[in-house]
C-alpha cells in the first residue's frame, strides 16, 4: 500500500514520539486563515512552482478555513532543540477524521505505487502552501521584485516563518507559505474523511517525525 504516516500521532498537541534516541514533540499553531473561492485546493511550493501545480480531485465547498501548522521540536542529545514544520494542515470541519487518504492530482493513480511509496510535490525554495487553486494562479503572474519583496524575507523566522498575502484580488484569495520541514524535497499530502464521507481537511506531512520507510514519486 501507499505510505501513510501516523497522523493521528502527529495532528496531536504535545504528541510525543522518540525514534533512534531523538524526541520529537509536536504543537499546533494557526498560521492564518485560506480563502478558497472556488474549493480546488492546491498544495505545493508557491515560490517556484506556481504556474504548473494543479489541484487535487477533491475539491471542497468555497469559504474561508483555518490553516494550521504543526510545529515539532525535535530533541538530540548533543544538539540544541529545533523546531521545524512537521505538518501543514487545512483545516475543513472539526468532525472527527476516521480515515486518511492519499491525496492526487489528474493523471495520479495510486495502484500505480509501489509499497510505502508516494506522489508528492517538489520543494525547491524551502516553503510550501495548501490555498486555492486560484491563489496560486494569481500569485504566478506576480513580477519577481513583488515576489521577492512579500515572500522572501533577508532573514528566515523561525519556524513555521508564515507569511500571508493576498495573492488574486478580485476573489480576495490569499497564500499563506510556511517553513518546509527540513528544507528543500519532496513532500506528501493526505486527505481526511469523516464517518459521513465530508472531508476533514488536508494535510501535507514534512517527513519530520519518521515513520515507516518510503520512497517519493514526482
């Protein structure tokens, strides 16, 4: 099967998880809220790959949801503690999640996957987003200068470093990026469901906290 990480463990304020003598300790932080105007939700790194990414196949119903990064500090002995973002997740409904599924693109299919593989998508400048479809379209047809002056800060905050700003002003769509786990690669995300079939929200994991071994598809 796919990988699927422990998200219940993971989407759990103070959640504690220690592999190969490092601890890593988890904490939700609302970074903002996401406009969606039209519900096609987006995941990718805004800053290289704006005019390219495409939306899930499920879509949500347009409004305006929170998003919420998850901030593991991550515990070895000899180092100094770090805080990095072990998750981004947009947040649909607060109706429990009891299950978890890979999200796709057109063109994805996932009995195409090898076991404990992915479809992800590539990070190259060290932040990812979850926003709208059109956000993400609005915010490709920026000049680099404006890019630059909104998103590319001369000196990194520490994690989950959230900047927002509208992006497409007609439909007050707006993108919010966050630090990207350990930095540039190639990162999945998940879908949650509730009992009913409603979608919970969308998670992309950082590959942070490790769980079982996995192998990417771009």
């Amino acid at each position: 099967m796919p990988y699927l990480p422990d998200l219940t463990t993971m989407l759990a304020d103070h959640a504690r998880t220690i592999c190969d003598g490092t601890e890593y300790v988890v904490e939700a932080r609302c970074v903002g809220v996401v406009a969606l105007p039209t519900g096609q939700v987006v995941a990718c790194d805004p800053l290289v790959d704006a005019d390219s990414a495409a939306p899930f196949t499920v879509p949500v119903a347009p409004g305006r949801y929170q998003l919420r990064a998850w901030i593991a500090t991550v515990n070895q002995s000899g180092s100094e503690p770090q805080d990095r973002t072990a998750a981004l997740q947009l947040v649909i409904t607060d109706q429990p999640t009891v299950r978890w599924e890979l999200a796709l693109t057109d063109g994805q299919e996932p009995t195409e996957l090898e076991t404990d593989a992915f479809f992800g998508y590539p990070v190259d400048a060290g932040v990812g987003t979850l926003a709208d479809m059109v956000a993400v379209r609005g915010l490709a047809r920026w000049e680099f200068d404006q890019l630059d002056e909104v998103y590319i800060p001369a000196q990194a905050a520490p994690a989950p470093a959230a900047i927002d700003a509208i992006t497409d002003e007609p439909s007050g769509a707006n993108v919010i990026t966050v630090s990207s786990g350990w930095g540039d690669g190639l990162y999945p995300t998940f879908i949650g469901y509730a009992a009913s079939g409603e979608v919970t929200s969308y998670v992309t994991d950082f590959l942070v906290i490790p769980h079982q071994r996995n192998s990417p598809i771009r």
